[in-house]
C-alpha cells in the first residue's frame, strides 16, 4: 500500500476534527517533510529508515522534528489499524529531546515603560496593549471580543472565541471558555475603546471589521518598540507570561485561580512554567530573613 494514500487518508479522517490552523499545519508537513517516504511502500518502511530521514534534517529545530514524527506516527498508526503493517515502527524511534526556552516576561519597570511610550499611537494598538498585559488573554481572543462580551456591570469579559487567519473559531482548548474580570487598570481603555466605535466586535480596524490577525500590529508598532526604549526583543505573547508571573509574584492569585484566568484546563502548565519560573528567580529574594528566630 502506498504511503502517499494513507497519508492523505489521516488528513480526510481528522479535518473536521481539527481546528483549520492544525489542519494546514499538519498538511504542510505531510506536503514538504514526509513527502520522503510518498513513492514507498507502507508496509517496508523500517524504523531505521526513519531515524536516516529524521538525522538528515537539519534546517528545523527539535520542536519540529517532534512535530513530524507526531504526524508520521499518526499515519503509520492508521496502517496499522487498517492491518496494512503488523507493527508500527516508529516505536523504535526516540523523539529528539526538546527543552522549552525559558520565559521572558517583561519587568513592571518595562510595562510601565511601552505604555506611557504609546500612549500617542493609535488607540487600537495601545487598547491592544492593554488588555494583553490587564487580562493574560491570548492575541487572538483579544481580536475577537465582541461587546456583548463585555460586562461594564459586573466588571468582566467573557472569553468564548479566537480569531487567526484561518478565520474565527473556538479558542486554544475548553478551558479557554472563560470569564476574566476587568481591573480598575483596564477600565478606562475599554471605556475609550468603546466610545470611538459602534460595531460588533470591541476591536475593529478603519473598515469597521475585525483584525484576520495581529501582524499589523507587530510589523507597523510592537518591532520598533524595543529599538525605542532599548529593551531585548520579546514575541507579543510575552505580554501573557508577564501577566500571569506577576500575578503570582504578588500573590494576588492561587495557582488554580490563574489557571482559569489563562484557560488552562488543570495547573500543570502553571507549575511547569510559572511556578518555576519564580523559583528559580532569585534576584529579589529577601536574604535578611531570619530562618529559625
């Protein structure tokens, strides 16, 4: 049986499973890496001629080699089901070793710093700001708030879609589903952001429509603000991690409460991430602390 068939019979199987944005990317990668084994017979491929193909990719780190073995195990899983092949080979593959690169979050110093240096630019970028470092909320959740979202009584936003250039959708996973409250911080650039315009979604672009992503943003203001203030570059997403840090650094949540905050579905990432993030920040540990008074 020919690779090629079952490879595109996984993508038919799951694309009304995945979100548009998996689906792509999981189609680009049977399109241009594991187009190596199209031609192939399904049944003769060895483990060792994937650990070859594998050790020949040089150009991707090993984040992306773990990517296409997840998706090459997907296919040869499906084989398997079918009995095409007897055993799945990549069982005796070892999935290149990965570390996530430690966080970066901004100091309260620097976020001071990008806010007052934007508070002349246009409001939609500078509301953008905001709520990515008031709220924690993911760009793309950020771009498709709608105001009805938006509870000025309560004092809360509700989380119910993202929005990306596959189009508009659920977010990241079911936790993300969720309610996040307004700080007094906040407030006044919603209640701005409000006032200029009258449209379905709270943040719209000169057409009165909602952004397809956050690009405009990063290439037209976010680059050049580093250059300006002469801080290390950091993605957009940073703005999230330096939520919630902070968030924790100042106890003004438990662990569990900032997982709802994110969307988390559990506090695993919490730990993993933020936890140990401030554990092993000692910069502004108290060293005159008496341990046995």
């Amino acid at each position: 049986m020919n690779f090629k068939k079952y490879s595109d019979l996984y993508l038919q199987l799951n694309e009304d499973e995945w979100k548009p944005s998996y689906l792509e990317k999981n189609r680009r990668i049977c399109e241009l890496r594991l187009n190596f084994f199209n031609d192939k017979n399904i049944e003769d491929i060895r483990a060792s001629e994937i650990k070859l193909w594998l050790k020949n990719i040089t150009d991707v780190s090993n984040k992306s080699k773990r990517n296409y073995l997840s998706v090459l195990n997907g296919i040869l899983q499906l084989a398997l089901e079918d009995e095409i092949i007897n055993k799945n080979p990549i069982i005796h593959v070892k999935r290149p070793h990965y570390k996530a690169p430690k966080i970066k979050p901004f100091t309260s110093d620097e976020v001071s710093k990008i806010l007052e240096h934007c508070k002349d630019y246009n409001f939609n970028f500078v509301y953008f700001l905001a709520m990515g470092f008031y709220t924690g909320m993911r760009t793309g959740e950020i771009l498709s708030l709608k105001r009805i979202e938006v509870d000025f009584e309560n004092k809360v936003l509700h989380v119910n879609s993202t929005r990306s250039r596959f189009g508009e959708g659920t977010p990241k996973t079911y936790g993300s589903k969720r309610t996040i409250p307004i700080i007094n911080s906040l407030m006044p650039y919603i209640q701005k952001m409000y006032e200029q315009n009258n449209t379905h979604y709270v943040l719209t672009n000169q057409y009165d429509r909602p952004y397809i992503d956050s690009k405009v943003f990063h290439f037209r203001w976010w680059q050049p603000i580093f250059k300006d203030l002469n801080l290390e570059y950091r993605r957009p997403y940073n703005m999230r991690h330096t939520y919630a840090t902070n968030m924790l650094y100042n106890d003004l949540v438990t662990p569990l409460q900032l997982a709802q905050l994110l969307g988390h579905s559990n506090t695993q990432m919490i730990y993993d991430v933020y936890v140990t993030y401030l554990d092993r920040n000692l910069d502004d540990f108290d060293r005159s602390i008496s341990v046995y008074s």
